[in-house]
C-alpha cells in the first residue's frame, strides 16, 4: 500500500482499471470454463449412454443365441461409427457374472476394467471417471436385460481429452478475446485517467510555481477562455474600486453611491461565477478564481505597502520602528539619519534608548497606562533627545504599538522642536527679565534694609574708635551678629535674584514647591506688604516631591502672584479683613495641588476662557504683554500637569495648579 500510495493519480486510476478489467476477465473465465466442462461432461455423458442403451438393445439377441462374433462385430461397428471413432475409445460386454464376451480392443484386454461391477436393472447406468491405459476416460455402463432378467452388460468407454481439446479450444478463443479487451481496456484506461488527471497536474504545477513567487504564471486550465478576462474588471485594473466578488463583507450602507454602484455592478461579475462542468471542472474554476483573487489582494497589498513605504521614507520628521520588549531599533527613515547623525545600520546597532535614555520613565509609563485604557497611541511633549555627537535636542514624540514581521513593536515619530523650545525659552527669559524689572523698587528696598542695618553697625564701630572709647566683648557681640545677619539676608536675596534670572533649562528634578513659593515670597513678599495685601501661607507639610525645574515654577508662581496683585489694585474697595493673596499647597488625588488666590477684581466669564492665549491682556495699553499667563500654562502643561481658574467678579480669583507627584512616576517606572 505504501508503494501504491507513491505513485501519481493517473498511475493508480490506471492500474485499478486494469486491475478490475483482469479480475473479472478471470472470473468469467473460470465461470465459463466450469460452465462449459460441465455442459460437455453432462452431454458426452448423455451420448455414451445413449450409444451404450442403444448396444443393449441390439446385443439382447445375440447374448440369447451366443451369437459372439455378430456380438464383436457389432460392438466395433458402434464404435468406429462416423464421428465416434474419436470420441469412444473402447466398448466392451460381459455376461451377468461380468466374463468378457466381446471387446474393440486390438490389444490385451486392461487389467483396470477388470471386476468393475456391471449395472443392475435398478442403477440403470453406471458412470465411472478412470484412467485407462494412461488415458482418461468415463466409463458408462449400462445392463442388457430380457423382461426381469440382466443378462450382461455393456461398458463404453469415452475419451476424456475430446473433452479437453473443446476446453482447449474455446480457453485459446476466450483467452484471445480477453487480450484484446485488455489492449483496448489498456489504453482507454490509460486515456482516461490521464484525462481525469489532467487538469490535477496543471493545478499542482501552478501551485508550485505559486508557491515560489511567480505569479505571472498563466492560470488558464482550460487551454483558451476568451470571455474570461479579469484584465478588463474596472475593480481589477483600480484597486481603489471596491469589488464584490473580494469585499462583499463590505456593508453597502457604509459606502457612497459610486462605491455602492460599483458594487451592484460586481453583483453581475462575469468573470467570477459558477461554470457548468464536472467537479474537476468546477475545482479548476474555483482555483482560477482563488488565483486571481490572491493576484488582486497582492496587487493590492503591494500598491499599500509602496505607499506607506513612500510616507515612511519620505516623512518630513524622524520615524523609527523599535522593538517593543528590547528596544532594538528594527527600521529608520532618512530624516532619522539626518536628524540624529547615525546611518541606518548603525542605528540598528543601538537601542533606542541610546537616542532617548529617559523613553522608559516618561514615554513607555504612558503607553502602558493609555494600553490599559484602550488607547493605543501616546504623545510625549518636549523630550530630550542625543545627537550621534552628543548635542541634546528636544522632540515632540508620537508613539504607537504596532506589529512590524511578527514582532511586537512601536513606531515612533519624533519632531525635532529644539529651535522652539529655545524661543520659549528667551521668551520666558524676557518675561522674567520683565517681572524683576517691575520688582526692582522692592527688592532694592529689600535690599536696602539689610545695608543700612550694616552701615548703622559699622558707623558705631566707627565711632567708638573714633573716641577711643573701650568695647567690651559683650557691647560688641550683638553688633557683630546683626551685621552677619543682615549680610546673610542680602545674599540670600541676591542668590535668590541670580537664580530667578539664569535662564531656566528644560529639565526636570525633584522639586518640593513649598520651596519655590517661600523663593517667590523673597523677592516679592516686601513690595506686597508695601502694597498693603497682607500674603498668607497654607503649606503641607510633607509634600511629595514634583518632576519640575525650580526656576520654571518660580516664573509660573511669580506670573500668578504678580497678577493677582495687578486684581487687587484694580478692586474699589477691600474686604473688612483687607487684601490678601494665599498660597495653599495640599495633596489631592495623588497630585500636588498649588493654589494662588487672590480677593481682587476677579475674571468676566467671558475673557475666562481666552486668558490663556498669546498676547491677550486686560490690562491696558502698556501695562502688559498678555505673555505671564500664557507662559505659565505652557510650564504647567510641560510637566504633566493642568491648571484651572474659579473666579467671581468683584469675589476674587482662585488659579489651581496640578502637578504629578513624582513618586507615583517612580513607582511607574519601577
């Protein structure tokens, strides 16, 4: 079975046809053979019983009168009559008691017919199968009777190989005719199989070549369709085109009237329909239709894959498409070459982390946790980036999961936006430069106070030198330590003013805002108080640390602070308990919350939502830019967080700042 189940289809239909046609060839000649060797045994069996009844009747008298050479003479007159010369081979009679009378033999009388039993009045006839001098005969036997008496037998002898020679004959007719059969079985069989097995060796032939990629192979089964010709399908030679036969899950309502007609269309498709034919016919029909349906969706897929290949490789910003588990950068753009300064294989040396070290802590966290709300991409604003040289950049980063040859991956697509950020910061920069210039009365009053505490100090040590007057270690103690106080003050104002006027990077470390407030309080808290609006502090203690830089948040607090002191100068007439602007600092929904509120004017809710924008001010012409607010937001959004207003008119305006706590970014990180 193993070697029948090697070999082709056309091979096995053929042997199995073959194989049917001899088997039953055989059978019917062994069935014929039985039938016909039985036809003759039965009938020679009639004719030597009839020549025997027929040499009873004759020989009756010649027994009575012992007449023994009539007896002889008539015994080889029936044997050598006509035809019966071949077909009897002896005759012999015998009396009751089975002695010999006469016989055709011209030789010794065979020992093997000697004492066979002669018949008797009820057997009628004896018929024995026996070999006879070396030939095969049967012996029939019948008695020679007078009224109730047997007075012999007669015993006719008749050759077998007649019948042998008639078997011999019709085996070598029967055996001619079958081999004729089988010839012509022979290559009707072979002529049908292969045609059977035809259009098989075609489909496994165009399978082959299928499967090696060459699918301009001809796929026509049939040697010529002339109406079969997809070439001319509008949907085929416009794969924009929806086709019916391809995109029939499409449901109609959801495209337009010309995809809809196109549709309707496709529904009457001549080229891909049900021809009539054999099932061999319909397999080779429906895998015509399977070939032309995989040529249109490569078709198809090649034409998307140029496409998007043309945006990947033609993109205006860096994309890169990074192993989503090891961060192996898997492809890159031509502008990520140009941008970051490394080829394309020696980015795909590196990790993408060697581009971006901190993608994990800040990008990864958020992919992860827009993943588990169902969101698949994220946007990562103002990131740093490393040049192959070491320069820093800054890049607006767009992220999203994606399947890149079986792996998964992330594609991302970075804008470099360094030449913005550094705007931003010269004019965050010019802003502050702004707001010290506004400070300068208070904080050279603030100033001020420590110097001329120094100078009296200095003028009395002056004196008493002067008048040669003795100071005693204990007058002179208090003196020194005040002017060591006031000194400590200045600078600390001074490194105060210095750090607030060094331009901000944009970078993030652990900051602790209460610090930036009481910062803020330093430079501005004197010129409030002269201002008479009284400043109140409401900080938590502890308070999470936030990913922020100090300077940053002092220019947001200052932007605040100094506004809202701006809507208390514009208020009519102060509470009962006077001006006051707080600032409160509280944990809320694991965020640090920074509150600055003030009892000024407050905020029309008409301009609420516009306060934010560039360059709008409700101040009036030369007292402001419209910048402070609009920077601030742009911190506050730069760090993860929000920012919120409530305000009344005449009630006063309360600025909420949210901010994440960073803990929670490096439990995340973890």
């Amino acid at each position: 079975m193993k070697f029948f189940g090697s070999i082709s289809l056309s091979k096995k239909i053929f042997i199995t046809t073959l194989a049917f046609i001899l088997l039953v060839s055989g059978i019917i000649a062994l069935l014929a053979r039985w039938i016909l060797v039985s036809s003759l045994t039965v009938e020679l069996e009639h004719r030597g019983t009839a020549i025997a009844q027929s040499l009873s009747d004759r020989a009756r008298s010649h027994i009575l009168d012992n007449d023994i050479p009539n007896l002889v003479s008539l015994a080889f007159d029936a044997a050598y009559l006509g035809e019966r010369r071949d077909l009897v081979s002896y005759i012999f009679i015998t009396d009751p008691e089975g002695d010999l009378l006469a016989h055709t033999f011209t030789r010794q009388f065979p020992h093997e017919l000697h004492g066979i039993p002669a018949p008797t009045t009820e057997t009628a006839r004896t018929v024995r199968d026996m070999v006879v001098a070396g030939l095969p005969v049967f012996d029939i036997a019948v008695p020679i009777t007078e009224g109730i008496y047997t007075i012999g037998s007669v015993h006719v002898g008749l050759n077998k190989r007649h019948i042998e020679n008639l078997v011999a004959k019709l085996r070598i007719t029967f055996l001619g005719f079958i081999s004729m059969v089988i010839v012509a079985v022979f290559f009707i069989s072979l002529r049908i199989a292969n045609y059977i097995t035809m259009p098989i060796a075609k489909l496994t032939r165009i399978s082959d070549e299928l499967s090696r990629g060459n699918f301009d192979i001809s796929v026509d089964l049939e040697g010529s369709d002339d109406e079969w010709k997809p070439q001319e399908c509008p949907a085929y030679l416009n794969t924009d085109l929806p086709c019916w036969h391809f995109d029939q899950a499409s449901s109609v309502g959801e495209l337009d009237e010309t995809q809809a007609a196109n549709l309707r269309t496709c529904r009457q498709c001549r080229f891909y329909r049900k021809v009539p034919g054999d099932e061999v016919q319909q397999l080779a029909n429906s895998f015509r239709n399977m070939v032309w349906s995989i040529k249109l969706y490569r078709r198809r897929l090649r034409e998307s894959e140029e496409k998007y290949r043309s945006l990947f490789v033609s993109g205006p910003d860096p994309i890169v498409v990074v192993d989503a588990h090891t961060f192996e950068i898997l492809d890159a753009n031509p502008r990520a070459e140009d941008v970051y300064g490394y080829t394309r294989e020696e980015l795909s040396r590196i990790p993408y982390t060697a581009l971006d070290p901190d993608f994990a802590s800040q990008c990864l966290v958020r992919i992860d946790a827009m993943t588990e709300q169902g969101n698949s991409c994220v946007y990562c604003s103002k990131l740093i980036h490393y040049r192959k040289d070491g320069v820093p950049i800054y890049v607006n980063l767009h992220a999203c999961p994606i399947s890149y040859k079986n792996r998964q991956a992330l594609i991302i697509a970075s804008a470099d936006v360094t030449e913005m950020i550094e705007k931003d910061a010269q004019l965050i920069q010019a802003s502050k430069m702004k707001t010290l210039g506004e400070m300068s009365a208070g904080i050279a009053h603030e100033l001020n106070q420590p110097l001329n505490a120094i100078k009296m100090g200095s003028d009395f040590l002056t004196m008493l030198s002067e008048e040669d007057t003795p100071v005693t270690p204990t007058q002179l103690r208090p003196i020194t330590s005040e002017i060591s106080q006031q000194v400590d003050r200045a600078t600390d104002i001074i490194n105060t003013l210095r750090a607030f006027g060094r331009k901000a990077d944009m970078i993030r470390e652990h900051l602790n805002v209460n610090d930036s407030i009481r910062g803020v309080l330093k430079i501005v808290g004197h010129q409030l108080s002269l201002a008479g609006i009284e400043t109140s502090l409401e900080l938590a203690e502890p308070l999470p640390p936030i990913l922020a830089h100090d300077n940053r948040i002092q220019q947001v607090l200052f932007n605040l602070v100094t506004n809202a002191r701006d809507a208390i100068a514009k208020a009519p007439a102060p509470p009962e308990d006077g001006h006051r602007i707080t600032l409160r600092t509280l944990v809320r929904d694991d965020k640090v919350l920074v509150q600055v509120q003030d009892t000024g004017v407050g905020i029309p809710e008409s301009v609420r939502g516009k306060i934010f924008e560039p360059f709008f001010t409700t101040k009036e012409t030369g007292q402001g830019m419209g910048l402070g607010l609009s920077i601030s937001y742009g911190i506050v959004k730069d760090y993860g967080g929000d920012i919120r207003i409530e305000s009344e008119p005449g009630r006063g305006t309360l600025f909420e700042l949210f901010f994440p706590a960073a803990r929670k970014a490096i439990g995340a990180m973890k």
